[in-house]
C-alpha cells in the first residue's frame, strides 16, 4: 500500500467504526495530519483527501467495504470484527490487517511487512 491508501484505510476504519464523519486522520509513521471532507449516508462514505487531491468512495455493506481510490483508480475492501479488520488491496496486490482502539488504527501492511499507526 502506498501511504496515502493508508491514510484513506485508517480513515475508513474509524468512520465505519464510530458511524460518523471525521475531519483529518494523524499519520504518526509520518508525523502529519491529513485533512479529510466528505459524507457518510447507511450505504456509502464519500471522501476528499486534501492532501492527495482525489475523492475516494466507498459503498458499505454492514461491516464490510468496497473503497474505489480515484488517485490511482484501484479499489481495497475491508472487512471489520469487533476491534480488528482485514482487507486487500488491489493497488499492491496484498492483503493488510489491523486493530482499532478509541485514539488508535494500527495497520499491518503485508507488502512491507510493517505496522503503521493513525490517530483520528
């Protein structure tokens, strides 16, 4: 995954998770803040990352997501359990995993084999 998917993931992850929008999503690998906008309606997440300068959506299904990123026209899905989620990312090919605590998304990127952590 590329940063910014990241960043869009942890994203998702924590307006799924709280069932409403946010504002920005701290990536602490990095030390910064993106600034996010958008809606959430019962069935869809529609987002702007000013920092990347594309919309992203995604169509919900109870806990589980289908994101379409239109930076790099590829998708992710993402599935959430309790206090954990799994996805795929087409961009890299790879799956990722992760945990969600109240201040905290951590997730673990298999195509670098590394955790990353976002405040939000």
């Amino acid at each position: 995954m590329t940063p910014g998917t990241r960043a869009i993931t942890a994203a998702v992850v924590r307006i799924m998770k709280k069932n409403h929008m946010i504002d920005r999503i701290e990536d602490r690998d990095q030390a910064k803040k993106i600034s996010i906008s958008g809606t959430l309606s019962a069935k869809a997440i529609d987002l702007y990352d000013h920092s990347r300068g594309c919309h992203v959506n995604a169509t919900v299904d109870g806990h589980h997501a289908t994101v379409h990123d239109h930076k790099t026209g590829k998708y992710l899905t993402l599935t959430i359990s309790g206090t954990s989620f799994s996805g795929y990312d087409s961009g890299s090919g790879k799956n990722f995993s992760g945990s969600i605590s109240d201040s905290t998304i951590n997730i673990y990127d298999s195509e670098d084999g590394k955790h990353h952590v976002y405040g939000g």
